[in-house]
C-alpha cells in the first residue's frame, strides 16, 4: 500500500486507542479498517491507519482469524523485506436480515457480512391495519428467506427492521405512522424478534438508508453526508463527522412540508387535476400511487410538457431543500435514492446536480458529489440489515464510556 493510500486511509478510519479494557473498540477499529479495503490490509497497515500497537494488532487479527470473520488472503511486497500478508473479510462468516415496512411493499433481504444481498423476498403491504397477521407474515419471510439460503441461523447475527416514521426507538415502537392506518402504536421490535427468534433493531426507513450508504453503497468513505430518500414519501439522513444523525427519538430527518410535497399521492393528484392522467389511476392506497408515478415517468420521457413539469417542480423542490441541508451539515456527499427515485433518478437528477454545483457556501468551500445510490431500490431493506452489521461490527464510541 502507497502513502497516500494509508493517508487516505486514516482519514476515512476511526482511530483506536491502545488503553487497558477497550478490546471490544479496538476490535471494531480494526475490523472496519479491513473491510474498507477490499484488497486488503497487512498487519502493519492496519496499525498505521488505525494508530493501534502492532501488538495489539497482532492479538485483534488472531482472534478475528480464529473466529473466522477474518482471513489471510496472500502476500504484498513492499519491495524490502519479507513480504507482508494480507487480510481481508470472510463475507460468508456472518450475516444479518433486514426488513423495510413500506406502505406500498414489504421487503425482506439477507445481505453478508460486506452487505451484499445474497436472498431478498418482497410482497404488496396488506391494507386493513392487521397488524399481527402482517407481522407474523413477516417474520414467516424471514424464516423462510434464511432456510431458502441454506444459511446456518447460528451466522446471522440479528435482524433489522426499517418503518416510515414517526417511531419511539428507545422502546421499538411505530408510532401512527400517517400512510399506515390501523398500525397506532405498535411494539414491532419486539414482535418481530420474539416471532423470528433473532435480535432486533427498528430505525426509520430513511436513517437505515444512510447507514447503508455507509456500510456499502456510494458513500463508503464520506465521514459527513446527506441521504434523501423519495418513496412512498421523503426524508433526509444525516451523517456528521462519522456519525448518524438520529434526535432525541429517532425521528431525525423529517422534512416538513418539502416531504408533503414530494409524496407520491401528491404527484398523482396534481397530475390528474392537469389531465395529464386520467381517473384510472386515482389513487387508493400507496401501491396505486407508485403505478400512477410510474406512467407518469413514461409520459414525461415521451416528451409530454405537462408530465415533465410537474417532475420540473418536484426537482426545484428536493433541490432547494438539499441545497440547504447541505449547507447547513457542510457534508461533502448527497446520495439520492428510494423506490420513486429509482423511476425518476435520471431526469431529477439533470435539475438538482447543478443546483448543488451553484450553491455558493458549498462551491466556495469544496466539492460536493452528487450520486444515485448503488444499492437500487431496496436501499432501505438493505439499510435495515446494515443496522445490524453496523450495530456488531463497526467502532461505536459510545461503547467507550463507563456504566
């Protein structure tokens, strides 16, 4: 590995700390250093960047070796001495599930250890507000996702689960979320856990995305950024200084009116108050609302004035928001994703990018990258799964302090 690799390197890697009783970090600091780099980290590198003992990275890489989440992966001539060996993830060793309740589809996903979706499962969101019967269908696809993969349940390590908000995440509860009727104030955490047998996380739809952008998607490097997510409606995540964004109950990231105004059913509705869409796709439930975008995307890329308009101002209205979220965070990263931005990516995307380009505090301070998400359209299921990896595998300073 070059200097300025192993400088890039520290930049992107928490720094760990060679104190007495802080093996459980150390561990994290130096696991995360290795699957940041897919080609590969020998012993010394890792205690270059992590500015760990080579001691200390010594014992670490042998547990981690032991314990089969880690391998050596061949040799890396330095070009004096002996050459170094490499260390790299064993993807199969772990994995984690990850569920994303949508008001239009339930998606279910089991992704390895580096995030990768090895089995996904999806259906239609039951309307009718039987909230035990949608989750116990729910933890049958879980069972059901594992046992189709052949995958031993002892190596997954938990289950994450990503809801529209507004949430209690101290408690696990979805709380009225407004495009769920009949769900109120419902325990899923704990239900969902109980039925499945796995522990369990529950995070709004939006932050499981940005944590996923993180563990594996287009922001795997970026310390500071800003997720939107356009589904069945919008949010923001945030990430500072390497850490989410979250508020005192989980509920970081709503957008007010700028997500009212980017929902789906809006969209529809003004499209057929124009006539740009006919009474046929009126919408009834959130699924209605997705197939009515959806022709309104073909119409706009046909070349309809009216159709491209009105994904002309919902454009301006996500780009101003940003502009100011962007501002406001100095993040150097947004990523677009979510269902709706999957059908709308490449036409949004030729009105926000040089919005961002133009924003003066932005411009004049450094450059900000403005990407799609690479993970598609189940960002979120991926998000809930990466909850779980995150929560295992990666540094969490708060694991720091003393109780």
């Amino acid at each position: 590995m070059t200097t300025d690799t192993v400088r890039t390197a520290k930049r992107t890697i928490r720094r760990g700390t060679n104190l007495p009783r802080m093996g459980d970090f150390n561990e994290s600091v130096v696991l995360d250093a290795i699957r940041r780099h897919p080609a590969g980290l020998s012993r010394v590198e890792l205690a270059q960047a992590t500015g760990l003992s080579a001691q200390t990275v010594s014992n670490i890489t042998r547990r981690l070796l032991d314990r089969g989440v880690a391998r050596e992966s061949g040799k890396h001539n330095t070009g004096s001495g002996k050459p170094r060996t490499l260390l790299e993830i064993v993807p199969t060793s772990r994995y984690a599930v990850g569920v994303h309740l949508d008001p239009a589809v339930i998606t279910c996903v089991l992704v390895d250890l580096l995030g990768t979706v090895v089995a996904q499962r999806s259906q239609r969101t039951p309307s009718g507000g039987d909230t035990d019967g949608i989750t116990a269908d729910m933890a049958a696809s879980v069972s059901a996702l594992i046992a189709e993969a052949g995958i031993d349940s002892g190596r997954v390590l938990g289950l994450g689960i990503a809801a529209p908000g507004p949430i209690d995440a101290s408690v696990g509860w979805v709380m009225d979320p407004p495009e769920l009727p009949g769900w109120g104030r419902y325990p899923l955490r704990e239900r969902l856990s109980e039925a499945t047998g796995l522990p369990a996380l529950l995070d709004k739809d939006v932050t499981a995305a940005v944590v996923a952008e993180r563990w594996a998607g287009a922001a795997t490097d970026s310390r500071n950024l800003l997720f939107f997510y356009l589904g069945t409606g919008s949010g923001m995540g945030l990430v500072v200084e390497d850490t989410v964004l979250r508020g005192v109950s989980g509920n970081a990231g709503e957008v007010g009116g700028l997500g009212a105004g980017c929902s789906t059913r809006t969209l529809v509705d003004e499209a057929i108050a124009l006539g740009v869409l006919g009474a046929e796709y009126t919408v009834l439930d959130p699924a209605d609302a997705q197939r009515g975008l959806k022709r309104l995307a073909e119409l706009a890329a046909g070349g309809e004035a009216q159709a491209d308009g009105i994904i002309e101002r919902l454009a301006l209205r996500i780009g101003r928001g940003v502009c100011a979220a962007a501002t406001l965070l100095d993040v150097d990263t947004v990523v677009f994703g979510g269902p709706i931005w999957q059908l709308l990516a490449d036409r949004l995307l030729i009105t926000i990018e040089p919005m961002v380009a133009r924003s003066p505090f932005v411009r004049a301070t450094h450059p900000t990258a403005v990407v799609s998400t690479t993970l598609g359209e189940n960002v979120a299921a991926v998000g809930a799964a990466s909850l779980v990896l995150d929560q295992a595998l990666s540094a969490q300073p708060r694991s720091l302090l003393l109780t």
